[in-house]
C-alpha cells in the first residue's frame, strides 16, 4: 500500500503536530515540507543574497542538502521571512518538487505544507485542510516564542501570521488553497488530541487502517 496522507493549511493551524501523529499511528515516514523552504532561504542568507531573487532563490534550493534542513537556525522571523520570498518563486517550487514527490514514491508518506494536495501529490487519497482563526493562530505562535523565551507581543504576532497568510495565499505560484477533495477541518476550539481524534474521524472515509 502506497498512502500517501496530504495535509495543507495556514501557519499556526496545527498541521505539524497532527502530521507528526498521524505518521506515528499509520507508521509512515513525515515529511515538514515548510522546512525544505527554511532551508533554502536560510542558504541565501547565509550567501549575503536576496531570497526574492529567482536565479538566486532557485540556486540554494537545487543545492540543498541533509544536512541544510537538520540546523537548528530555520526558524524565528528572518527564517520566517525568507521562506515565505523563496516560497513564491517557481523555481524554486520545480527544484522542490521532485524531492518531496520521491520522498512519499516509496511506501507512502505523510506530508505537511500549502500545496501537497493540489500540487505535490494530486491523486493522493487522503487530504486534510487545517486551518483556524487567525486570532486562535498568532495566540499559539505567541504561545510558542513564550515557551521559549522570546520576548513577543501577542497584537504583533496575529498581525505577522495575517501578514504571511495573505502572501501565501496571493502569490502566483502554488497560492495556499484547498484541493478541491481536501476534508476541512478547523482547529479554532481544539487542542492536539482532539485535533488527532477529528482527523482520524474525517480519514476513516479515506484511508482504510
Ligand atoms: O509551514 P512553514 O511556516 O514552515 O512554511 C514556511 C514557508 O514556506 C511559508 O511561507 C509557506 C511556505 N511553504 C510553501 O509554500 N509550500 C509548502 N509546501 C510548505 C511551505
């Protein structure tokens, strides 16, 4: 059985925890698809360059390696916003495509990003929508850099999660949008384990386990 388990939605919506449960119950690899964009702005930083150059952009992501998505500087906000520019350039999404397609060619995968179920894998079975409020969103951001430490402001925080939202969703390549076959569900009053159960509920229609 090749099942390959497709979950798209905005920042903050919860996709990464529920990915990361979901290959643990099914016993597939997960793959964090936002990272391979870290990454590759992570690398036009590091080179002193502009992530919204296209020859640039799409160079650090033809040369990405293991070991660039094992560091531990992908994430706070200059990665944030790196990613988000290399994001938008096509070339840089073609060079991405075929790692993350042979990544789930095996024995199937779940993947986690913005375009997995209308770009990356198409024909997948199963695919998940995530989303929530923007408010329930930036509150757990905040709640994240807190955790950690970070001085944040929680108006700040929604307004930057706003902020990347819109451009995820207005840029030309790949816009942020739900497949037309993507199952829904919205995370604004859930926490992690019932996220898990709703998931597993709306997956039973697709996913034979
Ligand atoms: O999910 P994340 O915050 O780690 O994603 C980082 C950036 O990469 C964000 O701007 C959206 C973009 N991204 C994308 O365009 N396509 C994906 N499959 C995953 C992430």
């Amino acid at each position: 059985m090749n099942l390959i388990i497709a979950i798209d939605g905005p920042a903050a919506a919860g996709k990464g925890t529920l990915a990361r449960r979901l290959a643990a119950h099914f016993g597939l690899p997960h793959l964090d698809t936002g990272l391979l964009y870290r990454a590759t702005g992570r690398r036009v930083l590091d080179a002193g360059g502009a992530p919204a150059d296209p020859l640039v952009a799409e160079a650090a992501a033809r040369a990405l390696t293991a070991a660039d998505l094992a560091r531990d500087d992908l994430r706070g906000p200059a990665a944030d916003a790196a990613a988000t520019q290399v994001a938008a350039v096509p070339g840089v999404r073609a060079a991405l495509l075929e790692f993350q397609r042979s990544f789930g060619g095996g024995r199937g995968a779940v993947l986690d990003g913005r375009d997995i179920g209308t770009v990356v894998f198409p024909a997948a079975a199963a695919k998940l929508f995530v989303t929530a409020s923007v408010a329930a969103r930036g509150r757990r951001r905040w709640l994240e850099l807190t955790a950690r430490g970070e001085a944040a402001d929680l108006a700040e925080v929604i307004e930057q999660v706003r902020r990347r939202d819109a451009q995820d969703r207005s840029r030309a390549a790949a816009p942020l949008v739900p497949a037309a076959d993507a199952l829904l569900l919205d995370t604004t009053t859930l926490d992690a384990a019932a996220t898990f159960t709703r998931a597993l509920e709306l997956l039973g229609t697709r996913v034979n386990a």
